[in-house]
C-alpha cells in the first residue's frame, strides 16, 4: 500500500487547478494546478517521497487518491515550476495527460478529493481567468499584458496576431509606463511650485507653467494619434469590409470565387444570377475580409422588382465598405450611367476604390488602351485599375499585392504593425487622460496650479486603471527632490 503525503505547506491562499486544454478526446491534455500545494499534489498523485525537480520535465505514474482505491491513472509527463518565477508568480504543476476523457476526469476527481481545510490544505477547481488573475495580483503581468494574451488566443490571422503580439509581449505597456512617467514628472514641476513657490520669482514660475503645458500638449497629441491608430487597426478584428460591384455578368461571381479559392457563389451567364448581397468571411494576406458578391448595377427599367431591390442593397453595401471593386467586362457593350453615378457617390464619400478589368486574355495587346477608356469614362485615375482574367489567372496575384496593400492603408499598418487594445482602454484613454489634459489647460490658463496639478493627477490615474498600477505619493515626492542636491 503506498504511503500518504501530508502537506509540508499550509496556506489560506487556495491552489488552484484546471484542465488547460479543450475538453474531450485528444492526443494530449494538460492540467494545470498553481499554489502553495502543488508539489502536495505531485507527491499524493504520483506518490513519490523525492520532491520533483525543478523545471525539468519527467514521466510519472499518477495514482488515484480517492481513499483505499491507489489504481493507476495515467502515465504522465510531469513539469514543475518553483514561485514566483512562474506565469502565475505561484508554485506551479502541469500533467500532461493522455487525451482520453476518462483519464481526464479521474485526474481531475483525484485532485479534488485532497482539499482538505481542517489541516490547512485549500485545494478547488480554478474560475475563468485565475490563473491570470493571479499572475496580475504577484505582480507577474499588468492588465495590458493579460487582455493582450486573451485576444492573442482568439486571434483567427496573422495581422490580428501581430496586432495583439503588441499588448501580450508587454510593448504596450511599456507605452503606458512612458507616458506615465512623463505626467508623473510634470505633477512634480507644478507640486515645486505649490509647495516652493516664494523661492521663485514671478517670471521662473510663468516659464515652468508654460513649459508643463507644452509638455502636455505633446502627450495629448501623441495619445490622440495612438487612438487613431488603434480604432484603424479595429477593423482588424471584424473583418475588412470590401464590396463587389459591377454591371450584370462583369465577372463579380468568378472574381469572389477566385477571392475564396473555391465556388463561394454562382456563376452563370444569365444576367442578374445574384439577387441579394452574399457576404463571404475571407483571410487574404493574413487579413480577416468580409467580401461582398452583390447585385448587377443597370438602369432600373432593365430589371424586375427583386433585382431593383438587390441593386438597392448593393449601393447600400458599398457605401458600407471599407474598399469598393469595381468589376467590368471591357468586351461587353454595358450601359455604365448608372454605375458612374453611383461611382461618383462613392467619389463623394471618399471611399477607396480599386477597378478591375476582367477576361485580360481576350484583349492582351489592347489593356491600356481600355484602361485609358474607362479612367476616361468613370473619372478615375489611371492607377486604381488592373486587369485580371478569371479564366486563366492572369493578373491575380498582381490583384492580391494590391489588396493587401489596401488592407494595409486601411488598417493604417503599412509602416508599423497594428496595434489593438480593448474598447476599456479606449474609453479611459478618452474620458480619464484626454479629458484629465483638456481640464488642466483650463486651470491652468487661470493660475490654479493647484486644481491643475489635480486634473493631472486625474489623468495618471487613468492610466493606473489601464495597467493596474496607481499613483503613490512618494513616486511624485521622489521625483521632486531627485533633482535636489545633497544637504539641500
């Protein structure tokens, strides 16, 4: 019979455990357990009197601890990690499982039955996000980082990995810290003048004033920029919207399909196949894109009721967009009044807009010369057109360059890698910072330094809230007398 550990720890602090892992059958299937009785449950699982070396994986066996029942578990690949050095910041055990659900559930039932609170021993299944939340509370990780590694987990494309990369690797926080210091430091030169203000004369104070205030406007421009940024890479996570548009037959279908690499929609070469707008969820280029097959645009007395009410949708649609093609075959007579007054709309709205002219193989020494007809006709620069074929695949992949490009201007990440923070740092951005600045300029337009010093003091807060952290009072002290010399 094999022996039973006590815990050589007691701690009101619980530890915690949880499958890590999507339930169900699989190949692996990881529990973790993080608290001051980890190496507890590794004894009691695996029955072992040697403690378990530190970061080094090894092979266990792992036994059940129901009592009088000492059946094995599962062989299982062991890994413990010493506090605080951890994700956590706590002790930390995980068991690499073998997928099967009855392995999963004996392990997890086994872990259960050693809570044991008479003897000090606070063992429980963990919540949603404790082991984050832990790792925020031992100081591990600001809450920038943990929203950063939440959505870099939902991230379905490479440029919402690269966006969230931003906020889990800590670069944004370190953006927060930057600016907080910056403020910190401007609390500071205003508190010299409540606290030292008659050892300087009327003219110093003006200068210190004016200085603060520039300093602060640079920061308000700099956070404003930021936003602007962060609300174009928004568009990241909900797809990009982009909108087909065409005459009947231009080649709206085939270009979708090309978009999707597979039928995503019908191709036919009756007029008005497409009645109503079909939205395709795409990734190209590491984009997520919703694509939009939509409605043929002619003269409403050439269509019937259905087809007026999808060529309706279809402007609708594109007025929607974040990136309009516009889809024509050059080799049919189509009446194109209605699509360039509807181009012209566009035009108005400052949407983007790209044209491509479809079934290049059928007019290859005469590109140019249609594209210089039809930037003529449409009023468009000659630049916003390209020619593909559908049928042969000319001028795809020079179509998808230039997609992705746009995606780029649109998601304003052509220089940089997007960034994304969560709509809670957008609005404290916006209501506790900017607001904190455009308060302070007020006061201290009017010589209350004091009041000013506060509207300050609003904004670091705000990014207190951000990242976790608060304002101390002898941070600011600190910063007030570092400039001090020594006996002063």
């Amino acid at each position: 019979m094999f022996r039973r550990f006590l815990s050589t720890t007691t701690s009101l602090r619980p530890t915690v455990f949880a499958l890590s892992t999507k339930f169900g059958k699989s190949a692996i299937a990881v529990v973790r357990i993080s608290g001051p009785q980890s190496q507890y449950i590794y004894h009691e699982l695996t029955k072992s009197t040697k403690p378990p070396k530190d970061r080094i994986a090894s092979v266990r066996k792992l036994y059940s601890t129901i009592p009088h029942q000492n059946t094995l578990l599962d062989e299982a690949l062991t890994l413990y990690l010493p506090g605080p050095k951890t994700y956590t910041g706590e002790d930390l055990l995980e068991l690499h499982l073998h997928g099967g659900i009855a392995i999963i559930k004996a392990v997890l039932s086994s872990i259960k039955t050693l809570h044991n609170p008479e003897k000090g021993i606070i063992i429980r299944q963990a919540d949603r996000g404790e082991f984050s939340r832990q790792a925020f509370i031992n100081g591990r990780l600001d809450l920038t980082e943990l929203e950063g590694i939440n959505n870099l987990i939902d991230s379905e494309t490479e440029q919402q990995r690269l966006a969230n990369l931003s906020s889990s690797s800590g670069k944004t926080k370190e953006v927060f810290q930057k600016w907080r210091k910056q403020i910190l430091d401007e609390i500071a030169n205003l508190t010299t003048i409540i606290d030292f203000g008659e050892d300087h004369d009327l003219h110093e104070t003006e200068n210190l004033i004016n200085t603060v205030i520039s300093n602060i406007k640079a920061m308000d421009s700099d956070i404003r920029k930021y936003l602007k940024k962060v609300r174009s890479s928004e568009v990241l996570l909900n797809g990009i919207k982009l909108t087909l548009l065409g005459p009947p037959n231009a080649g709206k279908s085939s270009i979708l399909n090309i978009l999707a690499n597979k039928d995503a929609a019908i191709v036919s070469e009756i007029a008005g196949t497409t009645r109503d707008v079909l939205d395709i969820p795409l990734e190209i280029g590491g984009f997520k894109v919703v694509v939009g097959d939509t409605a043929g645009i002619r003269a409403s007395e050439e269509a019937d009721v259905i087809e007026r009410e999808g060529i309706k949708r279809a402007k609708e649609r594109s007025f929607l967009s974040d990136l309009v093609i516009v889809i024509l075959d050059p080799l049919t007579q189509n009446d194109t009044k209605e699509l360039k007054n509807h181009i012209n709309e566009l035009i108005k709205e400052n949407k983007k807009i790209l044209v491509v002219l479809n079934k290049q193989d059928l007019y290859l020494d005469k590109a140019d010369d249609m594209i210089e007809e039809y930037s003529k006709q449409l009023n468009l620069p000659q630049e916003y057109f390209h020619v593909v074929s559908c049928s042969t695949g000319q001028g795809v992949d020079n179509l998808l360059d230039v997609l992705v490009d746009s995606f780029k201007n649109v998601s304003e990440s052509i220089d940089s890698d997007p960034v994304l923070v969560s709509a809670r740092i957008q609005d404290i951005l916006e209501n506790d910072i900017l607001y904190g600045f455009s308060e302070f300029y007020q006061w201290a337009k009017q010589d209350d330094v004091v009041v000013a010093t506060e509207c300050l003091t609003q904004s670091v807060d705000g990014i207190g809230k951000i990242t976790g952290e608060y304002i101390d009072l002898d941070e600011v002290l600190d910063v007030v007398f570092s400039n001090f010399c020594i006996g002063k």
